[in-house]
C-alpha cells in the first residue's frame, strides 16, 4: 500500500472519530443529566437576555403544592435559594433515584409523611452539616435518613440533601415532575409569579422538535448549531476522503478483477477495511470518552451513545461502499486498456 493510501485512510479514521466526539457533544447538551423529569423554570426577560428572578419575590404556597403531588400521585421537586432540593415524591421516582445513587432501599420514602433529609455521603459535607444523625442541628434539625452518592444523580437533582417540601421557605426557581399531566403544577407556578415566564422543558425531547433545536436553539447561544454543522460537514469529509481511497484503489481492482477476483470478493474486501477503521475509530472514541472525556456518562448512557456513534459510522461507510463500488462495477463495465494498465490510469 502506497503512502498516499496510508494517510488518506488514517485522515479517514480521524474524520470519523471526530464526528463521534461530535455526536457526544451534542448528547452532552441536550440528553445527558436529565432527570427524565418535565422542568418548570421561573424565568424572565429583559433587554433580551434570560435571568432567574430571586428568591425573595413571593413565597411559595407548599401547601398547594403538596396537595397537588398528592393529587395526581407524582414526584414533585423544588429548587430555591436552598443548596438542597424541597420533595413530594408520591410516585417515588425520587427514592428510586436516591436509591440507584446508594441509598438504603429501605429508608423511608419521600412523600408528604417524610420527617427527614437525606444526604451525600461526602465526609467533608457530613462532617460540616450533620451532628449525632441531626442535619443543621441549629436550623433545619431534622434526622438523617439515608446518604447517597450526588455525583451518581442527574445533572437535575445534583444537589447535597433532599428535605421534605413543607419544610421549604422561600420562592421556588425550577420545579421538576415526573406527571405526564402537569397542566395544574403551571397554573400553580403562575399564580405565585404571575409577572414571570414559566419556560417548560419536557422530559423527552420530541425528534422533530430535536432537529428543530439542532439548526436553530434560541435559548442558547450558537455553539450548539455549530457542532452540528461542524458533524455534517466531516462527515461530507469522510465521505469524500473514503471516494478518493476507491478511487486510488479502482485501476487494481479492475486489473484484478480482470485476472478472476469476483465482484463479492471485492465488496468483501472494501467491507473489511472498513470494518477496521471503523473499531479503529469506535475504539479510540471510547477511550476519549471513557479516559479522556469531560463528562462521566452513566453505563445505560455510554451503550446508547456508543450504538448510535456505530450506526452513524456503519452508514457513513455504507454510503461511501455503494458509491465506490459504483465507480468500480462502471469502470469494469467500461473494461480496461492496455496502455491504461501501463500508465496507471483507469
């Protein structure tokens, strides 16, 4: 193999794992960390830009609020001025959370009867917050009832303790549910700011509205458009890079077919070679991602990034297979010249 085919594959390689990583970014920003839960946020605008409205506008009325969560037998969570998250989990997609984070499974559930926090099991905060099992003994002073790993939570509910929501002082900023009906919980939040925007963020991202967001997301700034174009335009890359290593490969294969290598041996031999680039290239994305990467992805997290990386890899590659070999089964049916042969054109 000739350098020149060399580097054109190794470029190949590379445009493939740079798309992956693209694929990950955009993961990153709009997948990754959620709850699963539909988020309220309590927002207003000026002069064009978003920002959160302080805390200290009008208290919320918990009461209302629990007895909503009660009613339709949801998880309600609500983040304030607080560090910790306020909690009426009478689904209790919370506790499983918690749970999954390293709480005990037999603790005690987060519903309106909780008479508790629980919190990260992180020494330093333990040691800071907590005396003889009484969270803020001076304020708060309520019993711990479990410890969790916060790192293990979504980005969501990432947060030290979780305590009941009658015990929440103050204006709530984001409100989470896992309700498919959260008509009353907006009507809630409105009347408690009724100068505010509430700016509802489902739990699932339809796919049309994902596209939508993909070419143009008002709610953040360019960066994320831009890895999007940035993906589509390597892959284009890889497309044309993958076309020009048939291309330096055409005049053998044709010769080769001349000498009796059948049409199936040479489909399974460019099917090969890809097939290596690709674990090349799947394999050095998993190392970014795993040693290298900025975000710790779950393992549920990484199978589906990793499968949807390899889909988008295997039909890259089968674009660039069913080009080529058009290129090649045209110039076979074209037949070769001698002098063709000689010169090294085809």
């Amino acid at each position: 193999m000739s350098l020149k085919k060399i580097v054109i594959a190794i470029i190949s390689c590379l445009l493939l794992l740079a798309v992956g990583i693209g694929i990950e970014d955009i993961y990153c920003a709009y997948f990754h960390g959620r709850s699963g839960f539909t988020l309220f946020e309590r927002s207003s605008f000026a002069g064009g830009g978003l920002y959160i409205v302080g805390a200290d506008t009008v208290p919320d009325d918990t009461v209302a609020l629990s007895r909503w969560a009660e009613g339709t037998g949801s998880a309600l969570a609500v983040i304030g001025d607080s560090p910790g998250i306020a909690v009426c989990d009478r689904s209790g997609a919370i506790k499983k959370l918690l749970e999954r984070a390293g709480a005990d499974k037999s603790t005690p559930p987060l519903d309106e009867s909780m008479s508790g926090v629980y919190v990260t099991n992180d020494k330093a905060y333990i040691g800071a917050y907590v005396e003889n099992g009484i969270f803020m003994p001076d304020t708060l002073a309520m019993p711990v009832l479990g410890y969790y790993d916060e790192g293990r939570l979504p980005e969501d509910l990432s947060r030290p303790f979780f305590y009941p929501l009658s015990a929440m002082a103050g204006q709530g900023l984001y409100y989470l549910t896992d309700a498919e009906d959260h008509s009353g919980l907006e009507q809630l939040i409105k009347q408690a700011s009724p100068d505010d925007e509430v700016i509802v963020q489902s739990a699932k991202i339809p796919i049309g509205r994902f596209l939508t967001l993909l070419i143009h997301d008002p709610l953040e700034s360019r960066s994320r458009t831009s890895i999007f174009y940035t993906v589509i335009s390597l892959s284009l890359c890889f497309i044309f890079s993958g076309l020009m290593l048939f291309r330096e490969h055409r005049r053998e294969l044709v010769i080769r077919h001349l000498f009796g290598m059948s049409i199936v041996r040479i489909v399974l031999t460019a099917v090969l070679i890809s097939a290596v680039m690709i674990g090349i290239s799947l394999s050095s994305f998993l190392f970014s991602v795993s040693a290298a990467g900025y975000v710790q992805l779950e393992r549920e997290e990484l199978l589906l990034l990793v499968c949807s990386v390899s889909a988008v890899y295997i039909l890259l590659a089968a674009i660039v297979n069913t080009a080529g070999m058009i290129g090649v089964a045209r110039s076979i049916k074209r037949g070769i010249r001698y002098e063709d042969v000689i010169s090294g054109n085809s």
